[in-house]
C-alpha cells in the first residue's frame, strides 16, 4: 500500500506591518515631544511684564545666582566669554545674544557678561524674563 504525503505549505511571517506601525510610532513620538532649551545652571528669572518669545537664530547666555556662566550648555568663565561668544557669533547671521540671568545674581557681573558680550560682536542684547502669572 502506497501512502500519499500532504503537501505541506510552508508559515511564513509577513513583519512589513509591524514595520509600519513601528514607523509610525516613531514620527508620533518624535513629533510630541517638546524639547526645552536648558542649560545645567539652575535659574529664578525675574518677572515682566512685557516679556515675549525669543526669536529662533540666538545665542543664549546663562548666569546663576553663584556667578556660574554658560554659553548654550557649556560653562565657561568670565575670561572665556568673550572669545566663546566672539566664536559662536561669527557663525551667525543675526548676532544677538540673550541673557538668562538669575534675579539674585550681582549687578556687576551682568554688566560684566554685557560688556563681554558687546565686545564679541553682538549686535542686540536681550535680557531674559518671564511672564508674570
């Protein structure tokens, strides 16, 4: 007696959804998620009223309480500043600086970081604060 063999299909597993869905996850993430512009300096910026969004293309330069300066997340000192800012303003088009200082930070070292910052190039200096609520 002869028996007859099934012909048996071969399983495959089609991921090419699961690929799409994976993408797609992707892109919402990544399209939800807001990205703060921070530095390592902890910072209590005064209140004003008159405060408003700061435009895209400017160089951020943030002081604490302690005297601690950072130019986007680096620190730097007060020696450095100039020639930090004098290096990252060449690459700009639009040479504004914005000042994040702290509202308990001296007198004398904003105007400091002001000085310095002028003497870079800058050619608009903000002073950062928030609104009040």
């Amino acid at each position: 007696m002869q028996f007859r063999r099934e012909d048996r299909s071969e399983v495959t597993i089609n991921i090419a959804p699961l690929v799409d869905v994976v993408f797609l996850l992707v892109i919402f993430f990544a399209v939800s998620t807001t990205f703060l512009e921070r530095s390592g300096i902890e910072l209590t910026l005064p209140s004003s009223s008159s405060s408003v969004e700061k435009p895209p293309e400017q160089l951020t330069v943030w002081l604490s309480k302690d005297g601690t300066i950072a130019v986007g997340s680096d620190e730097v000192t007060i020696e450095q500043l100039q020639a930090r800012l004098e290096a990252d303003l060449a690459a700009m088009s639009d040479k504004r600086v914005v000042l994040r200082a702290d509202e308990a930070t001296e007198h004398g070292r904003v105007v400091q970081v002001m000085d310095r910052a002028r003497a870079a190039g800058a050619v608009a200096l903000t002073v950062a604060a928030k609104s009040p609520e």
